[in-house]
C-alpha cells in the first residue's frame, strides 16, 4: 500500500479531530487549520516546529502578550521559512 504526502498530511487533521471531539466551533476549525498549517511549514523547511513555536510563544510573552507585528513578527516568519533575516 502506498501513501503519498498529500494523504499522509491529511490523516494528522482527520486523526486529529478524532482526538478532539470535533471541533465544535468555527474559530477551533480555524485555529487547527493554522496551527497545523505552521506545523507541515516548518516540517517542509526543516525547522523544528516545537522550538519555532516555542520562540514565537516567548516573544509574545515579551510584547505583553499581544500577537507580534511589523519587524518582529516578519523576523518570526522568515525563521518559519528558513530565510535569512
């Protein structure tokens, strides 16, 4: 039997929705696509996607728990996408 990429990576959302009862709002059924979006992202890039969030987590933490933006969040994205910043 054979899996290619593209199924592989959707059974980690359909297993995944097991696992938390379905999502039961329109905001959760968002928030997994994201989360789960910046996961196969950094997997494709080759970046540890636990230390990425970790460090993006931290630094939202230090800008007073509000969501980065401007140069912040562009120095964020370009680690998630393995570019030089």
């Amino acid at each position: 039997m054979h899996n290619n990429r593209a199924e592989q990576l959707l059974k980690i959302a359909i297993n995944g929705r097991k696992n938390y009862l379905g999502n039961v709002s329109c905001n959760s059924v968002q928030h997994t696509q994201i989360f789960l979006s910046i996961i196969a992202t950094a997997k494709n890039n080759n970046i540890a996607p636990q230390k990425w969030l970790e460090d993006y987590l931290n630094a939202c933490a230090e800008n007073n728990s509000k969501p980065l933006d401007g140069q912040i969040l562009i120095h964020h994205v370009n680690k998630l996408l393995n570019r030089p910043s």
